[in-house]
C-alpha cells in the first residue's frame, strides 16, 4: 500500500509544527522558550496518534545571555548582535591580552602559536582548510586555547554576511567554560586581525548561570515489545534566532513520522519510541541522561533527525553498523530517490550518547556543498532557508526507513565499543573528544 506516501506529500502536520517552533522565539536550554517547545511538540505527537506523550524533566546548568564586547582600553571595537554575541556556556568574566591569530585553530596551528598564547586573547576561524581530513569542533579549539593558556576566544565566522557565530564551550563535568568566549562576524575577525593583532584587547562577556530545568518530550507507537526503535531530535535551539534548520527542522520532521507511522501502526514488529530532546546545544545533555538509564540491548536503533530539510537530499551516516548501511541502501533503491551513506563516525548530537555505547544509530541530516554549519548557529537560521518540498520527502523515506528497521527480520548486531574508538583515533576526531572532555572509551 502507498496511500501514506500522498498522505505524508500533502500534509501540513510537520510544517506547522516547524512554524510553530521558529514562532516560539528563544528556545535556548532551560529557558521557558524551550520549554513551550517542549510542550507544544508532546501535544503534536499526542495529536497524531501516538500514546503516553509526556515531558520527562531533568536538571541542567542553566546560562542567560547579557551584553559582551571586544574592546581596545575605552574604544569598542566589537559589541552587538550582528557584530559579537557571548559562546553559551562562557564564564561572566573579562579578560585583557594580547590578540593573537590562529588561523583555522588546527591543533599544528596551535602547536606553532603556543609560545604566543600565554596570557592573550585568541581568535580562531569557524571553519578548516578544505585540505584538512577532519572538521574541528569549536569546543576543541577552545579547549586547545585554554590549554595554552590563552586568556580569552574569539571564535570569528568564515560565513560572510555580518553573522557572529554562537555554540557552547564547558565540558560535563564543567559545563561552564574557564575563559570568556564570544563569537564575531567574518568582517569583524577580520577587521580585528588587520588592525589590532599583536595589540592588546579585552574580550568582556557579561552572563548569569542559574539553575534551570529542561526536558524531553516522548511518546509511542506500535507494539508493546521490549526491545524498542529510537526516533529522535532536539527541541531547544539558540537563542540568537529562530533555530529553524538547527533544529525545528528534525523537530517537525519526526512529528510528520509519527504521524505517518499512526496511520500504518499495524506495519511496525517493533514499538518505536519518539524523543525529542532538550538542552542538545548545550553538551548532549538530554540524550546523554536518556543513554545512560537504557538497557543498550533493549534499543534496536537509533534515527536521530538532526538539522535536515535545508539540504534536499538526506545524508545517514551509520557509523559503520552493516545493517543500518544495508538499510540505507534498500531505502534509496525503492525509492530510487538519493541518499548519501556517510561512512565516519559522528560523534556529535543526540545520536551519539547510544552509539558510544554499541548502539546502532544513525544521524540522519539533509547533505549540503559547504563545509560546517552555513547558517547554522546564526541568527540567519529561519524559516525562509527551508522548504516544505524536502520536509514531506524527507519524511517519506524516514517513515519507511523507520518500518523497514522495525522488522523482525531485521537484526542489527551491537557494535564494539573498541572498534569505534579505533575509528574515531583513525579519522583523528579522538584528539579533539580528548581535549574537550568528550572522550567515551
């Protein structure tokens, strides 16, 4: 039967659940923003048909933004949000050095300014040359700056346009950083590089770190079996924009699953549970408190939907699991629609607190020609960049990729947590986790 193919082609459930989200405003962690998220996607999923929609709460190390700068003794070289915005997760401090720059913050580019960055204020690109075999995270770079002993970040885009770029620096047993961090537009770095380098400056970030509560909102479909399907995505976004790609889009995109999935319940061999996670910026936190309560045989696998839709086509990386490789493979030729099969392993977003953990998981986005996030962690992620077209599409091939994973012919072999360490030293992502905290095994 193909009937739930028009269905899910001509459905609005998933797009107004995506509007629904972007209008919300500021759904950064533990923030009532996010909490409304929370809220709103629980009653999307019980609205279509999925039972025990709830919000399981937990706590985290909350983080509010106040105003930041780059200043020269009393001139203010940088301040505001289209020129320089505070990293989430920076300490409420100021600190005063020299300017020096990193380039693309390489850990080799580290290694040969480290007899300069005793004391000074760092500033490093968001991006790596396209000839480096790995993307560096901006949490490894500012770990590397710390462990220099740099006084400050400066985390400059390579995206032009007046966009100062946001993420979180801190680690899970710190979650709030050692020192301040801002992000600064790519005209911005520039300017500051060609002006001032080797001046003094003072990266002045002003913030509060409260306690706060986030949360994730689950439901269920299909059997009551004991072993269960993972569909997932995060809820909270930053608070700079409306966090449409990042990631209102895997939001609204697992939404449009269930609903789908309600329609053909009677398809499904295996329960399959939804979680859309809270406080996902901010280190994992949601998915990695959900991982550690679960019993890794009770999880079948893992789809977690992490900023899709601005890219048409989908991209799974599989982490190296045969069937989930397998499954993919299937997927695209039905449908005879592309999928990109990404053979790394991923050891970022909500997937990965199951994986490291021998879970078989897949991230799942929507593939894109640029390096790094684009729009992403801007305040230009909104709504006008996506495209209803690729969120029913998207959908589709979820919705029956998730059916297809759900049989009980289907069995997917927990991996062995020495092999992805050993890819993960391979591919070299292992230095940065090292550095950041992050290092599972």
């Amino acid at each position: 039967m193909t009937e739930w193919i028009g269905d899910t082609f001509t459905s609005d459930i998933g797009w107004d659940h995506l509007e629904t989200l972007v209008d919300v405003g500021n759904r950064m962690a533990g923030s009532s923003g996010e909490r409304d998220a929370l809220e709103h996607t629980r009653d999307a999923f019980d609205a279509v048909g999925a039972r025990n929609a709830r919000i399981e709460p937990f706590d985290i190390q909350g983080w509010e933004r106040g105003d930041s700068a780059v200043r020269q003794g009393e001139t203010t070289l940088a301040a505001g949000e289209g020129s320089c915005i505070a990293l989430p997760r920076s300490p409420d401090a100021s600190a005063t050095g020299e300017l020096v720059d990193v380039g693309y913050g390489t850990p080799a580019e580290f290694e040969s300014a480290a007899a300069e960055l005793d004391g000074a204020i760092a500033v490093v690109s968001t991006t790596v040359p396209d000839e480096f075999d790995r993307f560096v995270h901006r949490r490894e770079k500012y770990y590397h700056a710390v462990d220099a002993g740099a006084a400050g970040f400066v985390f400059a885009n390579h995206v032009e346009g007046g966009l100062p770029p946001t993420g979180s620096v801190g680690t899970p047993d710190d979650p709030i950083g050692e020192i301040p961090a801002v992000g600064v537009s790519k005209e911005v770095g520039a300017r500051l590089i060609r002006r001032h380098e080797e001046e003094t400056v003072t990266v002045d970030v002003d913030c509060t770190t409260p306690d706060a509560t986030s949360g994730t909102a689950v439901a269920e479909l299909g059997p009551d079996t004991d072993e269960y399907l993972l569909v997932s995505s995060h809820v909270d976004a930053h608070d700079i924009a409306e966090g449409a790609m990042d990631n209102g889009a895997g939001t609204a995109t697992i939404v449009e699953v269930a609903r789908a999935l309600a329609d053909r319940e009677s398809a499904l061999d295996t329960r399959v549970r939804f979680a859309a996670f809270g406080a996902e910026e901010v280190g994992l936190v949601g998915s990695s408190k959900a991982a550690a309560d679960v019993d890794p045989e009770a999880v079948k696998a893992v789809i977690n939907v992490d900023s899709n839709v601005f890219g048409r086509t989908l991209k799974l990386d599989h982490h190296d699991f045969d069937e989930l490789a397998a499954a993919g493979e299937r997927l695209r030729d039905r449908f005879d629609h592309p999928v990109t099969l990404g053979e790394g392993v991923v050891p970022h977003s909500d997937h990965w607190p199951f994986v490291q953990r021998g879970i078989p998981g897949y991230m799942v986005s929507g593939e894109t020609e640029d390096r790094g996030r684009g729009w992403g962690h801007t305040a230009a992620d909104t709504l006008d960049k996506l495209d209803v077209r690729n969120l029913r599409e998207q959908s589709i091939l979820l919705t029956a990729l998730a059916v297809d994973l759900a049989r009980d012919d289907v069995s997917i072999p927990r991996a062995d947590t020495d092999r992805l360490a050993a890819s993960l030293e391979e591919s070299g992502a292992a230095t940065g986790m090292k550095v950041t905290g992050d290092w599972p095994f």
